[in-house]
C-alpha cells in the first residue's frame, strides 16, 4: 500500500511539487497577516525614528564663474601653444621638402645595376607530362585551396536548375 502512493507521487512529482508550494503560500500568508495585526501599534514609532533627509546648498554663483573662467584661460593657452607646434612643423616640413627637389633627381632604375633578365629552362617531355602521384596530390590541394563544399552547389540542386 506505502509502496503504490509512493509510486504515484513519483510518477507525479510535478503535480506533487505545485501542490507543497501552494500549502507553503498560504502558510506564509497566514503569517503576514498575523504579523500585519501586530506591527500597526509598532509602525508609528518607526516613521518618527527615520532621519531627515539632508539638504545641499547650490554652488555659489562667483565659485563657478570663477572656474569657468579658468578653464577658459587653460583652454586659450592649450590652443594656442597647438598652433604654435603646427606652424614649427609645418615649416620644418617644408623646408625638407625643399632640399629634396634642390638636390639632383636621379630615377632609381639608374641608380641600381640592372640585372639580366632570369631565363626559364625549357622543360623535357618528362617534365611536361605528369605522372599519377602528381595529379592526384593536384586533386587534393585543389580541393583543399578551393572553395568550401558549403559555396559549391549540390549535384542535386544543380540537376534541378538545368531541367
């Protein structure tokens, strides 16, 4: 007999949890509201115990002025030390690039030894017909090179498009 209800709440255990929750929901409301009828007289004393909130004072009016005016004036010495850096390399700039179009202009091929033109040899007959340890690694690196199998259309889809 203990072993077929132990049996059926655990072939059931999903109704058996929804129903231990709700038993410990009333319970639990059971609770508040004995505490609801208790706390009333307590409440009061409470609201009176609780601090004032705090009160800033706004920033004075000349403290910020005052501020203002001194990041201006950074701000001003910031610029114009900025500008005075671009002018000094914007000179120095040009005047390197004057010397190089004062010095003499020779086209670099002139200047580096030419080389001989690299004959390729000529291939044998040996050489030009492969063999089939060649083609077959061709096959495999041209699979492994190419485009993934995923860009390639399938046989069946491209049977299908040319009917």
């Amino acid at each position: 007999m203990f072993e077929a209800i132990l049996e059926l709440l655990m072939q059931n255990i999903f109704f058996v949890i929804l129903v231990i929750g709700g038993i410990l929901s009333f319970f639990k409301r059971q609770i508040e509201k004995q505490n609801e009828q208790q706390q009333p007289k307590r409440r009061p004393q409470q609201k009176q115990q609780q601090p004032h909130p705090v009160e800033t004072r706004p920033a004075r009016v000349e403290e910020r002025s005052r501020s203002e005016r001194q990041w201006k004036e950074r701000g001003e010495k910031l610029s114009t030390d900025l500008q005075e850096l671009y002018q000094t390399k914007r000179e120095e700039i040009g005047k390197s690039v004057e010397e190089q179009l004062t010095r003499d202009y020779t086209p670099r091929e002139s200047r580096l030894p030419r080389e001989k033109p690299k004959t390729r040899p000529k291939l044998t007959q040996n050489q030009v017909l492969p063999n089939p340890d060649n083609v077959a690694q061709g096959v495999i690196w041209s699979e492994v090179l190419g485009p993934p199998r995923s860009r390639k259309p399938h046989s069946v889809t491209a049977r299908l498009r040319q009917r």
